[in-house]
C-alpha cells in the first residue's frame, strides 16, 4: 500500500529519506523547493531530486532538469545538465520530456485562473501567456466552479485561497468531491502562510503552494511539475 508521505512527519520523512526511500526523498526536496522546513534550500532539493533520479526515478530527474535549465538559488543553470535529466526521465518513461517542458509549454495546455483582483490577474496572465499556456479567468471560486461544473475545459487551477463568498479551499473541496476532480492539479497563488491553511491544503489534494508575491520562474516551474507529475 502506498504511503501518504505529506502527512508524514518531518522527522520521519527525514529518516526514511536518509534510508534510501525514494517517495520520502521526493517528498522531501519538495519540501525543501518550497521552503516549507526549516533550512529549506533549492540547492538541497536538487540533491535529493538527484539520489532519486540516479536509484531510477524517472519524475526526479524530470523536476531536476527543469532546476537546471531554468535555475535556482544554489543550483546552476546548465542546459548540458538539464538535456541528461531529461533524457534520464524519457527513458524512465516521460517520453519527449524535453518536448513538454520547452518555452511553448506542455502541449498548449489550459489554465484556469482564479483570483479578486483584476489587476493581479492581468500581471499573472501575461506571464503564463508568454510562457505557451492559454489562460481562462474567473473573478471568484464560484465563477471558478460554475465554468468547470458546465463542462469548461483546464487542465490546472491556480487560485487564490482568501475571496469573498468562497474561498480557495471551500472551492478546492467541492472540486474534489461534489466534482469528481480527483486528477485535476491545483496550485494555490496567496499570501497566506499559517501551517494549519496549509495541512488542511495538502489533505484536500493540493499540487503547489506560491506565496505572494511570487518569483516569476518559481511559478511556472511548480506549474510544470503539477502538469507532468
């Protein structure tokens, strides 16, 4: 039976990562890319994405490769790197890895947009555009659910968590349950940073967590890595 690692302790994922479990060192680096742990580092991400990817991860070495071409903090950019990941990962079975992740995007893919202001939303926009993905947006999570629930077609949502009426959660739980969403990814884009908001994220099935205000090249990294994992 698979273990739920994201209600695993940090102690014990830190143990069982150290133990050679490679779900835990995923886990683990995502933790660490996020800066959701104490010390959290990209540079430490990148090392345990890489002990995964060398025991025969093939997603390890796809996050991995997109650290390296598109860089973080601690961790070069290298494209003669990042070609050698990805081709670690299209052998592994992500065919045309590197295909997927270039600057058109994965395939033209749909993302659903949701937030209160307009003025964030035009800024977020132009940034997702200009990387290769289409943009749909919705003002609020009720218009959010309204567009998904009439047969809209995404294939991510990024919402903020506090709008009025509903929030990004209440919105996340009716996409996971009364929806039947359950492989919809979904990234949160907010300013909201208490740990509880976060757990109660995690449990509802959330890919990606952003902070506000969000570093360009972090956001769509995480939104790649929601759309290929």
């Amino acid at each position: 039976m698979a273990q739920d690692y994201s209600k695993k302790p940090i102690e014990e994922l830190m143990a069982e990562a150290k133990g050679g479990n490679i779900e835990a060192q995923n886990a683990l680096a995502m933790l660490h890319e996020l800066g959701l742990i104490p010390e959290a580092s990209a540079a430490e991400a990148a090392r345990l994405y890489a002990k995964s990817a060398k025991a025969g991860d093939p997603l390890a070495a796809l996050y991995l490769g997109v650290m390296h071409e598109k860089g973080a903090e601690g961790v070069p950019v290298d494209k003669s790197i990042a070609d050698s990941y990805y081709h670690m990962a299209e052998k592994g079975g992500y065919h045309k890895a590197v295909d997927r992740l270039t600057e058109a995007g994965v395939g033209r893919r749909t993302i659903l947009l949701v937030d209160d202001s307009a003025s964030f939303r035009n800024v977020t926009r132009a940034l997702l555009n200009k990387c290769g993905f289409d943009v749909v947006e919705a003002p609020d999570a009720s218009h959010a659910i309204r567009f998904l629930q009439n047969g809209g077609r995404a294939d991510l949502v990024i919402s903020d968590v506090e709008m009025p009426n509903m929030d990004g959660l209440e919105m996340l739980a009716i996409i996971r349950g009364r929806l039947q969403k359950k492989d919809l990814p979904v990234v949160m884009l907010t300013s909201v940073r208490e740990v509880g908001v976060l757990k109660k994220a995690k449990m509802l099935g959330v890919q990606g967590w952003v902070l506000k205000p969000y570093d360009n090249d972090m956001l769509v990294q995480i939104v790649r890595k929601a759309l290929v994992a």
